[in-house]
C-alpha cells in the first residue's frame, strides 16, 4: 500500500470510525444489537475493511464487544457495571476540574459562560441533543484546561460509556435538564470566583446526581421490560471492568 493509498485508508477509517461511534451514542445502533460488517459497509458506502478497521477501535473503547465466531455487538452494561464506571468518573473529572481550574484563562471564563448562555437557550428549548453537547463542553472546557492528556483521555473512555445511555434517559427524567444547567452555573461562579477545591466538589456532586438519575431510568427501563441483558462486560462473561 503505497502512502497515498495508506493516508486515504486513515482518512476513511476515522470517518466510519467517527460515524459508528455517533450512531452507537445516539441509539441508532442500540446496546446489544450485532454490528453486521457487510451490511454496516453498504449503509456506509464503504469496503468492509475500514469498517473492520473501525469495530476493532470501537472496541478498544468498550463501545463494542467481540464475541467468538466473529460476532460483534453494540456494548450493553449492567447497573451495576455503570455504578462502577461512575466512582471512576467521580474520582477523575473531580481531580480534573481542579487542576482545570488552577489554570483557567480569561478566554476559557469566557467560552464558560457563552456556553451556559446557549446552554440556557436549550434549555429553553427542550432541544436535548444540543444540551447534552453543550454539558460536554462545558466540562472538557475546564479539563483541556489541566493540560494533562493522559488523564483526558481515560475521560473522554469512561465519559462515552456512560453517555451512550444517557442520551436515552434525558427524554423521561423531568426538570433534569433544568437541574444539570444550575449545576453548571455553581461550577462556572466557583471558576470565576478562583476556588478549585470547591469546583472540584460540586464538580463531583454534579456527576452524582446525573448518575442518580440514569440509574434511577435504567432501574425503571428494567422494571418494565425495557431493560436488555448486559452483553460482553456481565458476570457470566469474565471479569468486570
């Protein structure tokens, strides 16, 4: 493969790659549903080996799970599993957003609060996607701001496990919206105000609550039949993360 072949062959493999990932967070390819190599190709307009490229990434991620005789699904975590996930996330995005917060510039303050204001016309909107988009800037905002990339990076892991089914449960928990917006404020005056010890509190504070909430909606999905079997990461699978 030559270098032009190879360059193009990256290009294409981070573009199903990009857009396998949106369609597993936005639900289009729900937890637990098989990933079909040929038909995901002819969907994409592409050859069945950037997608093969792009499963493989996918799964280094835990968004895809590869199971025996080359079947690969979508992941699907217990409650208990995205319980555990959260005391990781608590514990690092707290550490992040102190150490953001020591190093926080007048332009970070600045994008910070044009981000709540759109976040408050979302809000006001009931326009979910662009909430949910807005509360990850919101946050990598002040992360980016530590500069400390290895700690990013296993954020951004553990962040895309759990918003996969988030996005879901945005739609049946009211006044959530209203609440995680508030939340944002107290976060943003605590930056301005130059404490990070407290924006590392109500930082962590603030993850508690929205894992209350998509623990509380995955316990509901459940109750009603809505719930699937966890695939690839349950206790009859090995071990846990």
């Amino acid at each position: 493969m030559g270098a032009k072949e190879l360059s193009d062959y990256r290009t294409m493999k981070d573009i199903v790659v990009s857009k396998l990932r949106e369609m597993i967070m936005d639900g289009t390819l729900a937890p637990g549903a098989p990933l079909k190599q040929r038909e995901l190709a002819e969907q994409l307009g592409v050859s069945t080996q950037p997608v093969r490229a792009g499963i493989s990434l996918l799964a280094t991620e835990a968004l895809v799970v590869m199971r025996p005789h080359r079947t690969v699904l979508v992941a699907n975590f217990s409650i208990d599993e995205i319980r555990d996930i959260y005391i990781v996330r608590v514990a690092l995005e707290g550490m992040a957003a102190k150490l953001g917060a020591e190093k926080l510039t007048r332009e970070d303050l600045e994008t910070l609060h044009e981000i709540v204001s759109q976040n408050e016309r979302a809000v006001e909107l009931g326009d979910r996607d662009a909430v949910l988009q807005l509360n990850r800037e919101f946050h990598s905002t002040i992360y980016l701001a530590a500069e400390c990339a290895a700690l990013y990076t296993l954020l951004e892991t553990k962040w895309r496990v759990t918003e996969m089914h988030r996005r879901r449960s945005y739609t049946v928990m009211p006044g959530y919206m209203e609440r995680a917006l508030e939340g944002h404020k107290r976060i943003l005056q605590a930056c301005v105000g130059h404490h990070p010890e407290l924006v590392r509190r109500l930082t962590e504070e603030h993850l508690e609550h929205t894992r209350d909430v998509l623990l509380a909606w995955l316990q509901l999905s459940a109750t009603v039949g809505q719930g699937q079997e966890s695939v690839g990461v349950g206790k009859s699978d090995g071990p846990r993360r």
